[in-house]
C-alpha cells in the first residue's frame, strides 16, 4: 500500500520569504502522479502542482516549484516571495497512473499548515 | 458549470439518526470521489466510483455507510445510526478519465456534527 508522509504540521516564514514543505512516500510503483493541494481556512481543496513520475524535470507553476527525487521517493513543495494569500493547509498526495487504472485513487498525506507571517 | 457542489453544506444530527449527502461532480467528469476529513488532518479516502461503478471501498467504510451513483452522474453518500465519531467534513471530488486520470477538483465539504 502507498503512504504519504509530511513531516512538518505546521511551518510559519515572513512575507516575501521562500518557504520548502517536505513530503515524502513510499510506493512500489514506478509510474504515478504526485501532487500539491492547498487548502486555505474555510475554502475548498484546490491543486497547486502536479508531477509526473516519469518526467524527469521539476514541476513549476510560478511561484511554485517542486523537488522531485524519485529514488529518494521524496516530493517537496517550493514557495518563493511568499504572499500572506499562501496561508492554508497543504497536502501531498499520491495517485497511481494507467489507463482504467482501478486502484488511482489519491492519498494524501496530513498536511502542512502554512502561516505567512506580514 | 460552477464546479464541484455538496449539499448540503452543514448538518447536525442527533446520534443515532441517518444522513444523505449529495454530490454533484463537473458534468463531464466520470470519476468521483469520497474523502472523509477531521480536523487538522488529510482527507481519508472512503470510495469512489468510475461513472456507475463503485470501484473501491475504504475499511473505514463501516456497514453503517453506502454510497451510490446510480445514472453516474450526481451521487449520495448515506450514514444510519450516526454516532460522535462520524462528525467530520466530507469531501466530495471529481475528475476525467480518459486513457489516463487528470486533476481531480473538490467540493467545498458537507460538515457533519453528531451531537
């Protein structure tokens, strides 16, 4: 079975800091998807980056960026010039990948939450 | 489409008493999704479906809990004899799949509160 496993529960920075969120997982699989989810107080789970096992390269978005080390099975988030709006929950997640895959659901780790600081 | 909607959005239920939440997933999506959240911690998986299909359920899932999607569209989630430990948020999500599963979108939750 897959696990994900963030280690930090709760992180605060500065405005305007770079901020890096851990998570690591353990899987068998070679191919799969993993994930950042950000969750602010109150509001609804939204993506904030993907990854594709097979993609060598880091996953950006912006301000966003991810450290993939498939061999170290470690996944960690990058949040530069931090805006108090980053405040939330983040969650790692994990999906398997294949077509009609029955067994793609997401886990998810148990989140990180993120105080930006003015 | 306005995305992922749960209805309803709160309830509070005497112990012992059942509840339905509905899901209805962005139209076009085949794949849904039940997550079950307490607080300060991840979303807990407890079932999904591939359109009509219930794929796969959690051991969370007690016999107390059923879930259906019966035209693979909306789907409801049923708790009988709710107990304390049943109050949670509840997650619904949604996503395509077509050859291969794409970014799955989230409600924003149906709060559940056994008193």
């Amino acid at each position: 079975a897959q696990t994900v496993t963030q280690s930090q529960p709760e992180m605060s920075v500065q405005e305007a800091e770079t901020v890096t969120l851990s998570c690591t997982y353990d899987t068998s699989e070679n191919n799969y998807y993993l994930f950042w989810y950000k969750q602010p107080p109150s509001r609804q789970m939204i993506l904030v980056i993907r990854q594709e096992a097979y993609k060598q390269q880091n996953a950006t978005e912006n301000r966003f960026s991810v450290n993939f080390q498939k061999a170290a099975k470690s996944f960690s988030l990058k949040i530069s010039d931090s805006q108090l709006g980053d405040t939330a929950m983040y969650f790692c997640a994990f999906m398997k990948h294949g077509p009609r895959n029955r067994d793609d659901k997401i886990i998810f780790g148990k989140g990180t939450r993120l105080h930006i600081l003015p | 489409d306005t995305g992922v909607s749960q209805d309803p959005r709160h309830k509070i239920t005497k112990r012992g008493q059942n509840v339905t939440f509905r899901c209805d997933p962005i139209s076009e999506h085949n794949r849904l999704y039940w997550y079950r959240q307490t607080l300060g911690q991840g979303p807990e998986f407890l079932t999904y479906f591939q359109n009509e299909a219930q794929l796969e359920k959690s051991r969370l899932l007690s016999d107390r809990f059923s879930a259906e999607r019966p035209k693979g569209s909306f789907s409801t989630l049923e708790i009988q004899r709710t107990e304390q430990g049943d109050s949670a948020m509840y997650l619904c999500a949604s996503s395509l799949v077509q050859g291969e599963n794409t970014e799955a979108f989230f409600g924003q939750g149906t709060r559940l509160t056994v008193v």
